[in-house]
C-alpha cells in the first residue's frame, strides 16, 4: 500500500486541532516518545519523504503536527486521506523550559484523552538507554485511556544481538509491555514490520 503524504497543520491547542472537514474522519495515529527518540525521523522513513522535520535539538517540536496520507500516487491518489499522522512533542527533557513542559496537559492530554479519531499510539522509547520513568508513565495513562498502542525500540542498529536482547527485556519489564518491535531508522531494520500494526487501523 503506497501513500502520498501532505502536511495539514500545526497545533498547540484543542482549537486548532484539525476537523473532519480537513481529515475526512480518517483515523489518526500519534507518535510519542522523549525528545530526540526519533520519532520525526521515524514519521519520514514510513512515508519515505521528509514532511517531519528533524532537529538534532531535543524539545524543538512543541506543536502536534498533523499529515494526511491519501493511498497512491500524487497523480492518482484519493481525495479523502486513508490515514492521519500525528507528531506530538517529546517531553522528558530537562533543558525545555518550563513553559513548554507545561503544555503537556493543557493540549495534549485532551488529545490523548478526547480524541474521537485517534486509533493508535506509537510510543517510541530509546533501546541505548535504560528504561525511562516518563516512558513508564505514558504508557501506564495510555492503559488508563484505554487507548490502543504499540511500543517501538528505536536506534536498534547500535546494539549487538545479544545487548539488544537483554535492552528489549529490561524495557518490557520496566514498562509491563509484552511486545516491543526494534526498529532502525538507519538500516530500516523493523520498519516494514511496522507498517502492517499501522494501516490495520483503516481496516477497524
């Protein structure tokens, strides 16, 4: 299945959150994870484009950004987008001000927690790092919602076999997640692998 990506918009509050008439109703799907996890990066392997953009600067995104994703060609594609991406802020990063942390709960809880369109969470966490409370506390809200997620092990491609095994089990014990899919950005490693837990969503 091959999509023609478009970005919508940019929101930093609950008003500015796309309406049916700019997503078709399309189920949405949101990116979370700590600052510079590797979630834009991520968004543009998918779409093998460059619509997220990417900043070696953790806590640069402090917008939800929206991208529409209509099935073929740019040529051919249809006019109601099959899919909805969305790329919230990282959060968990010490050096963002206060200000921006702060705006966690003020738009992105009510998404998280309101949105009517929203069908699935990828929540990125990092495979380099030892498991991270804040990863635990999404999640942990994400089981309260009662929202639909998967969890994805980023920058992969750094840890030998037997390192990333052990990674993969500290983080489902961690975070009680009985599956965490490696995924590498570089060697696209997990990747396809992916795309089927993503676009299963169209289908329910």
């Amino acid at each position: 299945m091959r999509f023609t990506p478009k970005f919508l918009l940019s929101a930093m509050s609950p008003d500015h959150f796309p309406n049916e008439s700019r997503t078709g109703g399309a189920p949405e799907v949101a990116f979370l994870g700590r600052s510079n996890v590797g979630k834009s990066s991520l968004i543009n392997k998918l779409l093998g484009s460059k619509e997220a953009k990417v900043s070696s600067t953790p806590g640069r995104t402090r917008a939800i950004n929206f991208f529409a994703l209509h099935e073929g060609t740019p040529s051919k594609h249809t006019l109601r987008p099959s899919l909805i991406f969305a790329d919230l802020p990282g959060y968990g990063y010490a050096k963002i001000s206060k200000s921006i942390s702060a705006e966690w709960p003020s738009f992105i809880e009510p998404y998280l927690n309101e949105r009517e369109t929203l069908a699935l969470c990828v929540c990125l966490v990092d495979t380099n790092i030892p498991p991270q409370e804040s990863d635990t506390l999404l999640l942990t809200a994400l089981r309260q919602m009662q929202r639909p997620h998967i969890v994805v092990g980023t920058k992969s491609d750094r840890l030998s076999g037997n390192a990333l095994t052990k990674s993969l089990k500290a983080l489902k014990e961690a975070h009680g997640e009985d599956v965490i899919l490696p995924v590498s950005v570089k060697t696209e490693k997990g990747v396809a692998a992916l795309w089927p837990e993503i676009v299963g969503v169209i289908q329910d």
